[in-house]
C-alpha cells in the first residue's frame, strides 16, 4: 500500500468522527441537555444543532410532552381510622428540561411521594363516607400542592385523578349491606304507595258503583210508586166514576182477607173490626129482604138475615127498590149471600190455622 493513502484514510476518518460528534438532530417534543466539561451549557431545541466535539456532551434527554404516571396504591388512614387503598393518575408536562434535569434527582419518584403525603393529610382530615363522596375535593388540593411543589422543579402537573379507593372488606360488606337496605326500603316504599293508589282507585270505584246503583234504585222506587199512584188514582176514579156503593167495596174488602195468609212469614193476623160489619153488608146486598124468605135455622144466617134487615131499611131511607119475595133474584141472591159467608169463613179459619200451626195459641181481637 502507498504510504501515502494511509494518512489520508486516517485524516478522513478524524474528520468524519468530529463531523458526527460536532452535529445533533434533536426530535421533536425532546430537549438535550448540554455539558461542556462537565457544566450545563444550553438545551437543544429540535432540529439541528451543532456543538463542540469533545468539549459538548449531552447529558440528559427529556420528553416535553404530556404524560402520564399511574401510581401504586397507596395506603392512607381516615378520619375514622380506617386503612383504605388509594390509586392516584398523575398527568404532568415539563416546562424547563434544565430545571427537571438539575434541580431534583427523579422527579417521578419525588411527585409520588409527595403525592402520598399531600393524600394522607387531605384524607386524614375526612372520614369514609366524605372520602367516597369529595373525590372533587380531593383532586384539587393534590393538584393546588403538587403544581406549587414541582414548579421550581420544571414540571407543571396539569390534572390529577384518583383512580380508585378500596376499603377493608368489612367495610365493603357493610356498605353492601346498607346499599340492600336501601334499596329494599325504597322497593317497599314504592310497593306501599302503588297499593294505596290502588285502594284509593278502588275504593273510588266502588263509591261511584254505590251511588249509581243508589241513584237507580232511586229512580226505580220513584216510577214504581208513580205508576201504583197513578194506578190508586185511575182505580179510584173507575170507582167514582161507576159510582160503587158501600155493599161493593165490602165484598172488595173481603175477597182481600184470604191473601192475609199467602206469604209464608205471616205467623202473626189481627183480624180487624169491621169484618162483622163487612159480612153484615155482604149479606145484607145479597140476601132475601122479604119476612118470609126461606132462611136456616143457625145462628150465621140469623145474623145475615138481621143484617139484611138493617141494609134494607138503609135501602127504604135511600129510595132502594124492592125485591119480591120470591123473584128469581131474591133467590140468586141468597145464594149469594151464603156463598160470600162461606168464603169470608174459610178465610177466616185459614187464617186462624196458619196462626195456631206458627205457635200462636190465640188470635189477638179473635171471637
């Protein structure tokens, strides 16, 4: 080999090395920091840069981009004194590589430990129930602390989230349970008032069902005792009209005697005053007026024929007109007469059976 390509082949290869060492290409979102012997001298921006080979050294390289650093739970004691387990998220940026590089040996572990004893101070100062529930609370009093703690380090902490809070198990438990509870009262209240809604629907129901049926039977009661009032009057005046004398309407009044005891519940009959006097009629307006009509010897025809006699001399003060004593219709009207007397005492007697089979020993005003 010349001698001569030797030399060039070493004197290239120095220029290449210093070339490599004298040019730094920074990334982007990164910072180089720079030492010259052994002394911060400037942070590299992304791009280009040159420095002094030899002399320039990079001595750390940061990201300036957000990040985000999730620490291990951490236990911290309540107010309460109960042990709970908290997970924090930290996101942080940095703001001045020199400051994060110089000023604190790991600002990782120094935020962790600072986040620790900001939470345990922060949570010493509430119990469980406050915790669980001021997790707002919470994360800006870490974040007001820890954003004055790392400034001066060169790291702005922009946001920080708890993660989760465990509590003993006992405690989970007994949360359960009181969550149950809860729900079991709000399903009981919820139940008590659908069915008080419904009672009080159907109790709603039921009074407008009552009052309409009350309403119709209203009604009902009026047309019927309208209709018996008009019929009352069209019979009344049926009566005037025909001009029906007193013998009618005591035969009328006797027919009605025998329907005394159709119901099955009548075990009590007063047998009113009149019915003498109505038989008395009956026979007077049926019976022989002359004194030689043919009449039995018992003591029922006698009190027909005593009857006969008063209604005829009613008869004679009324203009009546007389009958022959042995006409055709003074017999017809005997008949009558004894026909009349026998119902009006087979009423009377089943009246009076129906009674003594009831268990009533006497008919009141019976004779």
């Amino acid at each position: 080999m010349d001698p001569v390509v030797i030399p060039i082949l070493v004197a290239a290869l120095v220029v290449v090395f210093l070339v490599a060492a004298t040019v730094r290409i920074v990334p982007q979102a990164r910072r180089y920091n720079i030492e010259r012997f052994g002394r911060y001298r400037r942070t590299l921006q992304p791009g280009l840069n040159f420095v002094l080979p030899v002399a320039d050294r990079v001595n750390t390289k940061l990201d300036v981009r957000e990040q985000v650093y999730s620490s291990d739970p951490k236990p911290v004691i309540t107010e309460d004194n109960l042990v709970v387990n908290i997970d924090t998220v930290l996101y942080y940026q940095i703001t001045d590589p020199r400051a994060a590089a110089y000023e604190v040996a790991d600002y990782l572990q120094a935020i962790d430990q600072l986040t620790v004893t900001t939470l345990r101070n922060v949570i010493g100062s509430m119990d469980l129930e406050g915790t669980l529930t001021s997790r707002e609370e919470i994360n800006a009093r870490l974040r007001a602390v820890l954003d004055d703690a790392t400034g001066k380090w060169g790291i702005r902490v922009n946001r920080v989230e708890i993660k989760a809070i465990d509590p003993p198990n006992t405690i989970k438990e007994a949360m359960e349970k009181q969550m149950r509870a809860e729900r079991d009262k709000r399903a009981a209240i919820l139940h008590a008032e659908g069915e008080r809604q419904a009672k009080i629907l159907t109790a709603e129901g039921t009074k407008q069902k009552d009052i309409l049926e009350a309403q119709g039977t209203q009604q009902a009661m009026i047309l019927r005792a309208d209709g018996e009032s008009k019929a009352v009057e069209l019979v009344f005046q049926a009566v005037h009209r025909n001009n029906a004398d007193a013998k009618v309407l005591a035969y009328k009044y006797l027919e009605t005697l025998p329907h005394l005891a159709q119901s099955d519940n009548n075990t009590f009959w007063v047998i009113p005053g009149e019915l003498t006097e109505a038989i008395r009629t009956v026979t007077t307006a049926f019976g022989d007026q002359s004194p030689g009509a043919g009449l039995s010897a018992s003591a029922e025809r006698e009190d027909a024929a005593a009857a006969a006699d008063v209604a005829d001399s009613d008869k004679d003060s009324v203009g009546a007109p007389e009958i022959e004593p042995n006409s055709t219709l003074a017999l017809d009207a005997v008949a009558a007469a004894d026909e009349a007397a026998k119902q009006a005492a087979a009423a009377v007697s089943d009246a009076k059976a129906e009674a003594e089979a009831a268990g009533e020993t006497r008919l009141p005003g019976w004779r």
